[in-house]
C-alpha cells in the first residue's frame, strides 16, 4: 500500500486529487496540508511513501517544501505539481530533489500512474511537456553541459544504454526488456549511474543526459 500526502493551498483540488487517489486500491491517503509548512508537520507525524506537492501557496511554497520533506530521516518521494508545463519553479523543484512533476490537468490514469512509477523509484515527467522542460532547461543552464559529459566520462558502456533509456522516461522494466537484462542489474546499474553522475534521482539524471547531448 502507498502512502500518499496531498499538498495545496486548493481545498478543490485537495478533495479533486483524494478522491481519484482513494479510488485505487494500492493507494491510502495519509494526510493533506494546505501549505508547505503543514506538509512538513504532516510527513513528520504520519509516514508517507509519496508527497503530490503544489508549487505555488502560501507561507511556504512548494520549492521549499520539496527541500524540507526531503531532509526529513524517512522523506517521501515528491510529485510536483505544477499549472504550467514552463513555469520556472518547476526546475528549481527538480534541483532540490523532486522525482517528477506533472500537470494538474493530467489524466487521472496517468497521475495514478505517476504516483505507483514513482513510488516504486522511477520517474515521471509529464509526457507533453517534458521535452520543452528539459530543452529549457538545457538552454539555460550551459555550464551543466560540460560537468555533464565529464560524468559520462566515468560511466561504462551500458551504463550509458541504460542512462539513455532513463532519459527517455522508461521505467526499469522497460529498459531491463530493451537491453535483455534482469531487472536486479537495471537497479544496480541505476545507482551506479546516479553515484557517478553526483544526482540523487533518475530526473536530475535525465537532465543531464539530455545536457551532455546523450538522447541526440
């Protein structure tokens, strides 16, 4: 069972995001909070396996709730959510440790999704708006190209076939069926690559394949 914590300043979406989260049977919601701060108080009391965290509200924004969470002894994965597929807060959300983000007018199949692949240690970038994301992101950010290929450097030859793949958003299922491997060797080759890389998550990991030009 997943726990999950719902976090936003919008009682509407609040109830909108419980609702479709307590539709499915391997999902609990443990908690809610209204803000940043009250997320923090909620993950420190109950213990959740994965936080949908608003980026913009009150008191204590999202970006700031995404570190706190995550300094936490048992923090949660985080979803952010976000109303706009360019909204710059969203990149800094990924700096400081989110593992996906995803539009509130996403499916609700593909948010329930999200919340299982992340649950699980994958990543989720909203399938649309991902690649302008991450092309945003490249363009502003030059210097991480070259730290970014100097990391390539340190990674093996399959490791870069699985950090390709990784980019493109499959899960470790996909790439263990891709690259013929068990799915116990994706995992390690996965920790390896986030070691190398000096990344705590496949998203961060993602950018800067796609910075060192890996997915071109």
């Amino acid at each position: 069972m997943i726990r999950a914590m719902i976090v936003d300043d919008d009682a509407l979406v609040r109830l909108g995001l419980a609702d479709l989260l307590g539709s499915d049977p391997g999902i609990d919601v443990v908690a809610q909070a209204v803000d940043g701060l009250q997320a923090v108080e909620q993950a420190t009391a109950h213990r959740v396996d994965v936080a949908l965290v608003d980026v913009r509200m009150p008191r204590m924004d999202g970006i700031t709730a995404t570190t706190r969470l995550k300094e936490l002894p048992h923090p949660p994965k985080i979803i952010t959510l976000t109303t706009f597929d360019l909204d710059e807060y969203v990149y800094n959300a990924l700096a400081v440790g989110a593992d996906g983000f995803l539009l509130k007018d996403t499916d609700p199949d593909e948010i329930l999704r999200a919340v299982h692949l992340v649950a699980a240690g994958s990543a989720m970038l909203h399938p649309t708006a991902g690649r302008r994301l991450i092309d945003r992101y490249h363009a502003t950010n030059h210097p991480q190209a070259t730290a970014a290929r100097a990391g390539l450097d340190k990674l093996t030859p399959r490791e870069r076939d699985v950090l390709a793949l990784l980019a493109r958003g499959d899960t470790n299922a996909d790439i263990a069926a891709q690259l013929n491997m068990r799915d116990s060797t994706v995992k390690t080759h996965v920790s390896r690559i986030l070691a190398a890389l000096d990344v705590t998550n496949r998203v961060q990991a993602a950018l800067l394949a796609r910075d060192a030009g890996l997915d071109n």
